[in-house]
C-alpha cells in the first residue's frame, strides 16, 4: 500500500489539473491552420482566423455558450441547404466597401484575377498579447489594410474581449478596433456596404418567398434566393422597429432572434456613443446579413445626409461594439438596455 501513495497523489494532482483546465476560458494557438480557438469550459465558443481566403480575420465559427453555431459554414464548409450568395460573408468581420476607392467589404478569392486590382485586403499580423482567466479573456490583435500594390492604407489594432455570462447565457465579444493612416490620407466614401457584420445560419434568417437581386458600386449582382421553410428569424431595433422595417434606420442596437437546434437564440449587436456616426445605420437583411453602418449616411437616408469620413497622415479613430450570443429566452428590450447601459460604461 506504501508504494502505492505516490502514484494515488499523482493521480489526484492530473485530475484535480484536468478539472481546473475544464473551468473558464483558454485560448489555444493553432500556427499551422492561422488561427487562436477560443474555449469556455473546454468547449468551442469561436475561432479567430486569418485565412488567405478570407481576405480579412474573422471570428468563426460562433457558437453559444451552450454549443449552436450562429453563423453561416458557408465558404470555409459545406452543408446542404446553405446559401451560397456572398463568399464575402463569413462569421463576423469589420470592414468597408470604399477606402480610398479600394473595395476591402467584397473581396474574397471568388474575384476574378483580373479584376482584384480594384479590391483591398486586411492582413493579419500579429497576436499582440493574449489572456484568459475565468469568464473573461482578451485577445489584442494588429492587422494591415492594404492595396493590391501592398502599400500600407492603415495599421489596425483590435481587442477582443470575451465574456460568458453563464447565469444569462450569453456570450458577449466586444471588439474594439483602432484604424492608423499611414503616409497618405485615408478617405471613407459614404457607401452601403459595412462595417461591423455577422453572416447568420439559414434557420435565424427572415422568413421570405420572392427571390431578389442586389448589385454592388462595381454592376455585380449577386441573387439571392427566398429562405427555406425552416427559416425563423425577426429583427427588433431600439427604435421599435422590427423585421426588414429596421434596415436603414438608427438604432442604439439591433437584436435578430430565432430558432436552431431546438433552441430560442438571440443576438444582439450594439453600438457606442463614442463612435464616429452614432447612432448608426443597421445594415440588417432579411437574408442573413446583419451589419451596423457608422460610415454610410447617404443611401440610407436618402440623400439627407452624407459622411465622407476621413482620416489625415498619422490621424486615428477607434470603433467600439458588443456582440452577444444569447440561447434561452429570447432576449426583451429591457434585457438590451441593461447590456448597452453597461456597454457606455466599460473602458
């Protein structure tokens, strides 16, 4: 029995590690697939990826705190039944469709080699720092917009704060983005197109029977099929707006509720006072884009207003959002003002 003391302590030390291990957050770096995964509880919540195909880092997959993904598979996985308008859009990314004349919003490796000249790429360039400790964790972030020449546009610096709210069920992200011009001044035309977006799984999508087409600055048009019968989302803005009625108009936040898996799934989006724009315009679609526009005044107000946001050599700005991932419940306006109550007061 004597020898067999060191091993019983060294077994209880590996279970009593595993269980720790267990609790809360990690962040684990995969360098071979250019991504940080993103674990509650030893369970997937997201991934931070900047895959070449992508032409931007993005948050993917988004999963509940519970384990049902939220986004679209839709490029980076097949699966029967998803849309596949829109190669663009994919997990949840922040751009814009008009820098310096450079389409950074629609680029994706389904643009034709002679045509990429006219698109811009965000490229990842480091992980700056990286923490977790019990229900929180950050990830800090740099990343470059570049032309097709390579020359430096801005210098991106982005934090990722991560929240599980194991009691609500949610799990919040906050990112907080700051945008660097380099050498040369950095305009950002009023456009359509941007900035902070999610592309949602088919069954959060807005029920719809007509098929209709949009078309970009540049005449492509992409088609977009009506929505499955299995399709349940509703939009609700802060504004007392709901469903295709939101896209459009100013809001303090946004929220998209459905059913996936057998569950009741919220989520929300919410915009800071700090931020050039605010209130902005929700660039919410029936289709599964959901987008929050600081930038673009013009088409969305029908000509009353226009922006043309700029930054000078070495000028910055700093854009800060809340997403929450939400499952139970849907999520009441008394719920999203507690959360955008909080969010004006986090550093």
């Amino acid at each position: 029995m004597i020898r067999l003391f060191p091993v019983l302590i060294l077994l209880s030390l590996s279970v009593i590690a595993s269980a720790q291990k267990a609790t809360g957050f990690s962040l684990v770096e995969k360098n071979d697939k250019k991504q940080v995964d993103v674990f509650f509880n030893n369970k997937l919540l997201t991934s931070y990826c900047n895959l070449d195909s992508s032409k931007k880092p993005v948050l993917f997959p988004v999963n509940t705190i519970d384990g049902v993904t939220v986004t679209r598979s839709y490029p980076f996985k097949l699966i029967a039944g998803e849309r596949t308008d829109h190669p663009h859009h994919t997990g949840i990314w922040l751009n814009y469709e008009s820098v310096n004349g450079l389409d950074f919003w629609n680029n994706s490796t389904a643009i034709p080699v002679d045509k990429r000249d006219h698109y811009g790429t965000i490229i990842h360039q480091q992980i700056v720092s990286e923490k977790a400790n019990g229900n929180k964790a950050v990830l800090v972030t740099k990343a470059i917009w570049v032309r097709p020449d390579n020359k430096t546009l801005l210098d991106e610096l982005t934090t990722f704060n991560f929240n599980a709210d194991t009691k609500a069920n949610n799990f919040i992200i906050d990112r907080i983005t700051t945008l660097t011009a380099k050498d040369t001044t950095v305009i950002f035309k009023d456009v359509k197109d941007g900035m902070l977006a999610i592309r949602v799984a088919r069954e959060l999508e807005l029920p719809s029977k007509e098929k209709t087409s949009f078309v970009d600055d540049k005449g492509n048009v992409t088609t977009v099929v009506p929505s499955g019968a299995d399709a349940t989302g509703m939009y609700y803005s802060s504004n007392g707006l709901k469903g295709d009625s939101a896209w459009g108009t100013k809001g303090e936040w946004v929220i998209l509720t459905g059913k996936k898996d057998g569950k009741n799934i919220t989520i929300g989006i919410i915009d800071h006072p700090s931020n050039v724009g605010y209130p902005a315009y929700w660039h919410a679609r029936g289709y599964g884009l959901f987008a929050v526009n600081p930038l673009g005044r013009k088409i969305f107000s029908n000509g009353k207003e226009e922006l043309n946001f700029s930054l000078k050599p070495g000028g910055s700005v700093t854009f800060r959002y809340r997403i929450v991932i939400h499952s139970g419940e849907f999520l009441t306006n008394d719920d999203m003002n507690k959360l955008f109550a909080d969010f004006k007061r986090a550093k």
